[in-house]
C-alpha cells in the first residue's frame, strides 16, 4: 500500500466519505499504471475491469456511433470513469483514451466485490459515492437535453424530425446511461 494511493483516493468525490481507515483499505487493493499518449485504459464492449482514478494527465471518453466516435467527456485529475464495472458486469459502454501521458489508480473490481462481499464499510461507501457521481451526471444530462429541446423546438416549430417528444423518449433512454 502506497501513501500516493491514500493520497489520490482522499482527493476523489468517491471516497469522500470515507475514514483514513477506509481509505487505506482501499489503497491496499489499488493499483497504479501509466497510460501512454493515445492508449487505451479500456475499449467500448469490452467486459469491466474495475474503476479508474486520473491522477495526471488527460483522459478522453468517447462512444462510437455510426458517424464515426464521439467524445462524452474530458477527465482530467481527480476524474473518475469505469465505475459502473464496480456494480455491474455490463461491458463497457464507452472508450477511455489518454490524450496525453496518463497516471491513473484502479480499483480491480474482483478485489472490490470482495470488499463489498465481506461487507466493508469501506467499500459500501464508495457505492454510496458511485451513487452521488452519478445522480451529478444524470442532473447534467437533464439539463442538456432540455436545453437542445428548445433549441430544436425554436429552429422547427411543429417538426416532426425531432419534436420535444422525441427528446423526452431519448431523455428516458438515457438515464441508463453511464462510462
């Protein structure tokens, strides 16, 4: 275990909650990697392998769509992706690329569903700060998708080719969403 794991889990909105008991918990399973310019942390489809913390660096999040792939956000340190592999065995919804020479922490999820199996507290609050990250990302999203309703609805009143209907089915769909 690492004082520069306690150190980076401290500054995370994930561990927020947590006691430097905890925190070190969680170090103990931690591990560091560096992420080459162009690399790949993980691939869209792939199956989780556990939560990512930017330590330095730059990490691009993009989806891919029949255009061709879109960029969903921008981490840089203190950003946290692949949390969703914590809780789920989903494959990955999107793919993590370091823009520039990348340090991050991962929290292997086989190490933290043992936690969570044994009932750490440790690891109970880092789904409970899971929860917080998300609900912050759905309250964005909301926001955006209004926001690209009315600019739809003011650019073609009465269209059919994406009416505020169509925007609150796609709203629905994406409150599954997540990286």
């Amino acid at each position: 275990m690492s004082h520069e794991h306690t150190a980076a889990l401290k500054g995370t909105a994930i561990c927020r909650l947590l006691s430097e008991p905890e925190i070190e918990e969680l170090a103990a399973i931690a591990e560091r990697a560096m992420v080459p310019a162009g690399s790949e942390i993980f691939r869209e489809g792939d199956p989780g392998d556990g939560l990512y913390m930017v330590l330095a660096g730059e990490i691009d999040v993009v989806k891919r769509t029949p255009g061709g792939e879109r960029s969903l956000a921008r981490l840089g340190a203190g950003g946290v992706l692949g949390e969703m592999s914590l809780l789920t065995d989903d494959v990955r919804s999107a793919t993590g690329r370091a823009l520039v020479e990348t340090a991050v922490l991962r929290l292997p999820v086989t190490a933290f569903r043992a936690l969570l199996e044994r009932g750490s507290p440790a690891a109970l609050k880092v789904v409970a700060g899971i929860g917080e990250v998300l609900a912050r990302r759905v309250a964005t999203m909301n926001a955006q998708v209004l926001e690209l309703a009315e600019k739809v609805e003011k650019a073609q009143p009465g269209s059919e080719a994406m009416s505020v209907e169509k925007f609150v089915q796609l709203h629905r769909a994406l409150q599954v969403w997540s990286f």
